[in-house]
C-alpha cells in the first residue's frame, strides 16, 4: 500500500456525529485501511535533544541544526528530508532567540503550511486543513485566550514569514506520535484524513505510527515518515471506521469526562451507555463466596487512589525504590479487598512490574506483570495495541527471569497481536519476532539437555545390580 491511498474509505455524513469515514470494502484484520503522512508535526519540548525532529526516533546521538541550535536530527538525510518543515521554524527561532512551546509551534507550523498549500498537501486528502471541526467556540474565553500563549504565537509565526497567513482555523484533531518502539509519547502531529475517523470507546480500528525508512542509499527509495490505519478485526463493506481517542481502560464516566474536555463532544458508544465492564473495573475481590464490606473497599480504594498520586509522582522523580515500596504496600493492602481487574490494582500492578524490571527484579516484576495480564485480558479487546504491549512486557520479564517457557508462551501472544495493530515491519514487532525466535530457541535447547539428562539417568539406573526381593 502506498501513502495516502484512501481506496478502502470514503467520506460520508454520520449523523450527530458529523462527517466519518466507512469501509468501501471488506477489511480483514491487521490489513491497512490507509496510511497517511503528516499536515505537521513536531517533538515535544522535553524531548526535543533526544528525538529526531524528522523520522521522530529516539537516539542516543543526534546532530543538531547549526542555524538554530534547536532542531535535531538522526543525520543528514533526515535533515534534508525535513528542511522545507523546518526552514521558517529556523528563521523563527533565529530572530527570537528562544524557542516556543509544542502548541505554539504545532500550530505555527500548520498555519505555514496551509498558507504554502492551501491546506492540502496530498492528493488523497479528503478535506483541506482549514475545513476541519474548529472548537474555539465551545472552549472557555480565558483559556482560548492563554492556552494558545497568543502573543507568543503570534510574534513567532510573523517571524517565520514576512506576512501572517489570514487564516487562522484551529483543529484539534492532534495524534500524539511515539518513539520506534511505540513505548514513549515524544510529540503530536496532524493528520486531516485521520481527523475524519470518528471515536468509539470500542473501536475496529487502531492507528499506528511507521517512522518510515530512511536507511537505503538512494534518498528515492526513502519510505516518509506516516500514521497507519490497520482493521483491528473483520470490517464489512460500508461499516464506519472508528479509533478510540482515549484509553479503555477507565470507567466510562472518565472517558466521557476526558472527550468533552478535550474533543467537546458527549460519546454515545454502547460502551459508555451501557456502562459496559464498569463493574469489572470497580470490582471488590470475592474469595469462596465472601466479599469484604463496603466500608472496606471504599477505604481501600480511597487509599489507593492518594497511593497511585504519589507513586506517579515518585517515578517521575525516578526515585524506583521507594516507587517499589509503596507498590508493595498498597498490593498489600488491597489483597483480599480489590479485584485483579479494579483500575488501581492494575495501576500499581503496572508500575510495579515496569519498575522492578527496570531494576533487573525480574522475578518479582514477571509475578506482577502475569497478574497485570490477566486483568487486562478481562477488560480489553482482543487486539488491543496497549493489550500486547503489556503481554510483551510479561512475557520479556519472565525470560529474564529464567521462566522460558512461560516467557515464550506470552512473547508469542503479544506477536499475534502486534501483527494487527502494528504490522510485520514495525520496529516493534521485528524486536518481538527475534525474541520469539531467540526464547524458542532456548526452550529448544532446554529441552534436549532435559531429555539428555533423563536418558543418562535411565541408562544409569539400568546398569545398576537388581535387588532381590527374596
């Protein structure tokens, strides 16, 4: 499939929910639905000497922009690539002497290049940037105005170009981008097509960033840098497309609180009207039948909650052993309390085991990551990207922890699953095939010098005199 080839979709009116895109074929899971190069895109500003700028990689070594001092990139190929984004960004940043926030230059970048393009920059592109859903409206005056850093913006953008673009349409239809190896957030781009697919909590579809590839010597043969839409299972002909625009895993209130906050629109989707596994994700532990009091889990849970607070707060300060310690306590105190499916057991469940394997704990991290998996196969879909991603990480805990077998047995799991939601030539998933392939390997191995081991056993055994009974 190239980029940008939108056979597989078309625009059509979806009702309260405005425009959306629908299947105009079958789709089978894992199959690309369309891919999509970025309207803009930039790294985020805490990250912004450890990302390239173009392919968005995270690297140990990265050249930077001599003109600016700001932009980084992996080499020179990816600074070419990104010049004709980067050049009024340079002159810009030139003439301040500093540079903006993400927001500001997000938005920057996307008012050159509608006034560059007219909002369109590939053929396929459905509907020009600037007829996209604006919510300046539905926004709050004081924060329309202080969110933006507007004097900011402003004193930027008319640095990057000798006259302000005159239009000024605001989008936020933002995808956050991940590193390549889809396990760290590292900037936000546009994606217009992409803006187009409407939101359900339980979605057909999952979009995923290919960081494209520009290890090839002719600069021709370099793939760009693009979203991929991928059937996150069967799609019938005319069924609308949907991504879920936040993460399952919390209760429906809490996703619909978080659209309105951030998309302005109430979600209407079966999940959140049926208030669908809200049960399993507040549950109380029950052991033969009983069930500890309601007073005890609201305490419990009130705990747990000021607990997670302040293990974000310690990890963020990369303080990992008090982190640990306050896991500890607080699996500890929910035992028995709080099902393996509420959302702060599989909170604290999660730090924990990503903690201690940080650690090389590994026998304590794999135990913990086995219980986070389980509760995660209760609550999300089958080919969730954050469900393999966590399969993933049980399953590399127990291998290092010895537990090949098991080890293997989650590695292979998370590689169905990844091969839906990320495809065969993601990064991700190549480092997941080659751990497949290692950890079978050495189960292989293990097996035969257990086979070895029993047959010099019996052979031993056989040569030994028989005693008589009599």
């Amino acid at each position: 499939m190239t980029v940008g080839n939108m056979e597989s979709a078309q625009l059509f009116d979806a009702g309260n929910k405005g425009r959306g895109l629908r299947a105009t074929k079958e789709l089978r899971a894992g199959e690309v639905v369309f891919a999509e190069p970025s309207f803009s895109a930039v790294v985020f500003d805490s990250l912004a000497t450890q990302v390239c700028h173009s392919c968005f990689r995270r690297q140990a070594k990265l050249h930077r922009c001599a003109q600016c001092n700001f932009a980084h990139y992996c080499d020179r190929t990816c600074q070419t690539a990104c010049w004709d984004e980067h050049k009024q960004e340079c002159a810009a940043i030139k003439k301040m002497g500093k540079w903006p926030g993400e927001n500001v230059r997000l938005a920057a970048r996307t008012l050159w290049c509608i006034h560059k393009d007219t909002g369109i920059v590939s053929d396929s592109q459905l509907v020009s940037v600037d007829h996209l859903e604006a919510h300046v409206a539905d926004l709050p005056k004081e924060t329309s105005a202080a969110q933006g850093g507007c004097d900011t913006f402003l004193e930027y953008c008319s640095y990057g170009r000798s006259s302000l673009p005159s239009t000024t349409s605001h989008t936020s239809m933002e995808l956050t981008l991940s590193d390549q190896r889809g396990l760290q957030a590292v900037g936000v781009g546009l994606f217009p097509n992409l803006g187009l697919v409407n939101h359900d909590c339980w979605p057909n579809c999952s979009v995923i960033l290919n960081h494209g590839n520009q290890s090839a010597v002719s600069s021709a043969l370099h793939s760009q840098r693009r979203i991929e839409l991928r059937a996150a299972g069967h799609i019938s002909e005319g069924e609308e497309l949907t991504v879920s625009y936040v993460d399952f895993l919390n209760l429906s209130t809490g996703r619909q609180k978080k659209l309105q906050e951030r998309f302005h629109f109430q979600c209407s989707c079966e999940q959140c009207s049926e208030h669908v596994k809200d049960d399993l994700m507040t549950a109380a532990a029950e052991s033969e039948g009983n069930k500890p009091s309601a007073d005890k889990v609201k305490e419990v849970t009130a705990f747990s909650k000021e607990c997670v607070e302040k293990i974000e707060r310690l990890r963020a300060e990369k303080d990992y052993h008090e982190v640990v310690r306050l896991c500890r306590d607080c699996l500890e105190k929910q035992e028995n309390v709080l099902a393996d499916t509420h959302l702060y057991v599989l909170r604290v469940l999660s730090v924990a085991s990503e903690v201690l394997s940080y650690l090389q704990s590994f026998s304590e991290a794999a135990g913990y990551a086995r219980r986070m998996v389980e509760g995660y196969m209760k609550l999300y879909n089958p080919n969730n990207a954050q469900l393999g991603l966590a399969i993933m990480r049980a399953g590399v805990a127990h291998w290092h922890a010895g537990q090949i077998e098991v080890g293997h047995g989650f590695i292979c799991r998370a590689v169905a699953i990844l091969m839906v939601t990320h495809g065969p030539n993601h990064p991700i998933t190549r480092d997941l095939e080659s751990m497949r392939m290692q950890t079978e390997m050495e189960l292989k191995m293990f097996k035969q010098k257990e086979c070895v081991y029993h047959a010099t056993r019996d052979a031993a055994l056989m040569k030994q005199p028989m005693i008589s009974s009599f």
